[in-house]
C-alpha cells in the first residue's frame, strides 16, 4: 500500500466515524468499502434474529441505488444456512473472496444468478466479509461484488483489501452501534418521562395535561422558528433538551398533598363541617322555639339570616378576588357566636375558616402557597439525581426554573435576568399562557385568548417575563394548538 493509499483509506475512516446520521452511515460504509475495492456493485446486510436483513444494494454501471427511507428494500432477509456465502460469512466472521461465483462449488449462488438473468448483469468476482462491534459481536456482512482494474475490465478482488475492507466496515459498526446505544438512551429517558407524567397523571389529571399541552405548543413554536429562518434556533440536540425539561418541569407535584394542588375554593376540606355547624345552629334555633324560648317570627327570622350567611360564604368560597366589603362581612361573621347543645360558647366560623375565607384571590392559603410552591425545588432536587447525557445537562436547571421571574419576584431562588437563560423564560411563557387558558382546572376557570394575553403583555411591562419572546410566542400562533 503505497501513502497517498494509506492517507486515502484514514480519510475515508475519518469520514465514517464522523458521521452522525444513521442512515446516511450506512450507506457511507457500503460506498466507502466499494470505493476502496474499486468494484461495481455492493450489498449490505444488517443481522436480526431471523436472518440477514437487506440495507443497502448498489450497482453503479446500472445506476441501481437501494436502501434507505426513499427506497426500502423488500426482498425477504437472507437465512442463516451456511450454503449461501453471506450466511457462512456471518457464522464463522470470516471473509471469504470469490474470483468467479460460476466456479465456485463452495456455495450456492443460485440467487445471484438469478438475479444476473432477470437485470442482464453478470456476477463475477465477490468479497464478503463480517462486520463487527468493538466487542466482537457482529452487526452485518458488506457484500462486494466484481472488482474493477484500470481497464474497467472486471477482475478478482486483491486479497491485500480484505484487512482493509474488514476494518473499515468493523470501525463503521462501531460508529453505527454507538449510534444505536444512543437511540436507546433517548428512548430511556422518553418512557421516563412517560412514567413520571403517567404517575403525576393517576395523581391529578390535570397537571398531565397541563404538561402535554405544553409541550405541543413548545413543539409547535420551534417548528414556527424553523419554518421562518428565524435566528434564535434550537439545533436537534437542544430541541429535545428544551422539550425534555417542558416534560420535567412539574415531576416535584408528586411531592404535593393532593388536598392542595387540587384545592377547588378557599374552605376546601373545610366546608362540610362548616355546613354542619350551620344545620346544627338552626336545629337549635327550633329547639328553641319548640321551648317556647323564642317567637315563630324571631325562628323565621334567624332562619332567613343563616341561609343568607351561609349563600354568602358559599359564593365567597368560589369567587375569584374578593372585595372590601366581602373582607368586611366575613370579620362580623367571624364574630357571631352561638350556644350549643352542651351550654358552650361557640364561634359561626372557626379561626381557620375565617383565614381561607379572607384568601382575597385564589384558593390557597400562604402556608399552602408555600407548600404548593415548593414543587419547584422538589423538581430540581429530583432531577439532579438523575445522570443526564451531555445534550441534557441542563434540563435540570431549566426545568427547577420555570416559576424564576426576571424582576427576581419568582421563585425559588428568586433569579434575575442575567440568571435565566432563553429557554427558561419561553418555558415561563408556555406554563403561564397553558395555565391561563385551561378549560380543566378544578379550582378556576378558563381565560380567554384576548384576556390572556392581556395578562402576560402586563407582565411583560412589568419586567417579570421576556417580551421579545412573548412577542414571537404571540407572532407564532403556536398556542392555537391546545385551544
């Protein structure tokens, strides 16, 4: 082998081993091991269980390119009999060279022939050799067929190219398998995240489609940047970091009692023993008036009041904001006091019923707030566990982020501009707009379009959010596709 050969064969490995698409691999190893053998034609197996599976057939004087998402080949996959040469090949890992398949009474080559008298190609010389993994373990078999000279005359393969072959192919295997332990890896961590938003889904429905919605509008919106040539643009790498931290975001909700990330009004579990106290205040009242304690008219009236109260704190539990005078009637009801049955003082509301019902917007009281909140750091602290590929070191810290705000109001860190990158203040963006909008929330409901970018503008303008991103979020129309 002369240098400018060796130098031409480390580029070709180089090559290889530099690709990064799969399919586009494959076809590189076919093309370079002809290439290398200067021969006409060429066949590439891929081992599965049931035999060896057709990838790749070429035959350049014939312009015949097969294989591929474009031309899927569908000839039945060759079995594993040691009478055909790529079988024998791939059960003994050794490559066998073939100067003429007509001559040779080794193996039946009855197929190739076949084959010659249905296309009018001649099959003459063949070079067969295993491809195999960096643990020995083969992947397929490279099938050359008919070596070419100088003349373009068809001639024997030089038995000196079978190292060469053989170890260009096995490097391109390594490459190829490599690719496949990464596919496996991205498909781990998919059902992860498939698991961890199946276990938040047998939780709280809700909060798993408040996920998925999400991340279609996420998909939606980067396949919008894509469309428009825009220059802010996630490669495919950061694209499945960015959609792996939208599936993430909310894992710390598993850690939230479900008696407050479902907390429907104020009172919540609080309301049943309320109505009761209120039904045992007007069995009283007629006990009273049976005793001839009070008048028929004075039992109307309190009866009359009582239902007027307790209309009241019903409405007031499911209001979304409460006014001042809601504020001031709720004081004077926490005042009233009453007799019961055992001659003790007692209070129409308790102290804690009072300070769910005082909640001016919302459902959640601050110690529940804090306790909801908290989901965020649970997110980070369980993520942080988790050993991320490179491409998604940072889910972690995006996904733990997405309540930061850029005035530092948020939280749990209370992070500043400088402090949140892009893809967390779009994620801020997504998880306000789809929380705004949802039609399912058991504790408020749905905004409209209008009204909800209303909402976000005015926390643009009040430098809580991005809003040159709400600007292009808006522009998108991504959100049309959770509507």
């Amino acid at each position: 082998m002369t240098v400018a050969d060796m130098e031409r064969f480390l580029k070709m490995c180089l090559a290889l081993t530099s690709e990064h698409d799969r399919e586009a691999l494959l076809s590189s190893i076919l093309d370079t091991a002809m290439d290398l053998s200067n021969c006409d034609a060429g066949t590439l197996y891929l081992l599965e269980d049931d035999g060896l599976h057709f990838c790749r057939m070429v035959t350049r004087s014939m312009g015949i390119r097969q294989g591929g998402h474009d031309a899927p080949i569908t000839l039945p996959p060759a079995p594993l009999d040691p009478k055909y040469v790529c079988s024998w090949v791939a059960l003994h890992q050794q490559p066998i060279n073939v100067a003429d398949v007509r001559t040779d009474t080794h193996f039946d080559f009855t197929g190739s022939l076949r084959y010659d008298a249905m296309t009018g190609y001649r099959t003459q010389s063949m070079l067969v050799v295993p491809m195999t993994d960096d643990k020995g373990r083969l992947i397929g078999v490279t099938q050359l067929i008919n070596a070419l000279d100088a003349q373009g005359q068809v001639v024997p393969f030089d038995p000196d190219i079978e190292l060469m072959i053989r170890a260009v192919t096995s490097q391109a295997a390594i490459t190829a398998t490599n690719m496949l332990y990464n596919e496996q890896i991205n498909r781990l961590l998919d059902s992860l995240v498939e698991t961890l938003s199946t276990a938040i889904d047998e939780r709280s429905h809700y909060n798993a489609n408040h996920t998925r919605n999400m991340v279609h509008c996420g998909e939606a919106f980067l396949d919008w940047l894509d469309a428009t040539d825009h220059p802010w643009k996630f490669d495919p790498d950061k694209r499945r970091a960015f959609l792996m931290s939208v599936w993430l975001h909310d894992v710390g909700k598993l850690a939230v009692p479900l008696e407050v990330m479902d907390k429907k009004t104020r009172l919540g579990d609080l309301l049943p023993p309320l109505q009761e106290r209120f039904r045992i205040i007007g069995l009283l009242d007629k006990i009273a008036a049976l005793e001839g304690r009070i008048s028929p008219e004075e039992l109307s009236k309190r009866n009359q009041e009582r239902m007027g109260r307790l209309s009241f704190i019903n409405r007031v539990d499911g209001a979304p904001f409460l006014s001042d005078d809601d504020v001031k009637e709720i004081n004077a009801l926490s005042r009233l006091t009453f007799v019961d049955e055992h001659g003790e003082k007692q209070r129409w509301i308790t102290g804690p019923e009072r300070r769910c019902l005082l909640i001016r917007k919302g459902t959640l009281t601050p110690e529940e707030r804090a306790v909801m909140q908290s989901h965020a750091v649970v997110t980070g602290r369980i993520l942080s566990h988790v050993s991320f590929p490179r491409m998604f070191a940072r889910v972690p810290e995006w996904a733990a982020a997405h309540h930061e705000l850029l005035n530092g109001k948020g939280y749990p860190n209370h992070l500043t501009a400088k402090d949140i990158p892009p893809e967390v203040r779009l994620l801020t963006i997504l998880d306000v707009f789809e929380a705004l909008t949802a039609k399912d929330r058991p504790y408020k409901p749905a905004i409209s379009i209008g009204k909800t970018f209303g909402i976000l503008h005015d926390m643009a303008e009040d430098g809580e959010i991005d809003a040159e991103i709400l600007a292009l979020f808006e522009e998108s129309g991504a959100w049309e596709t959770i509507l």
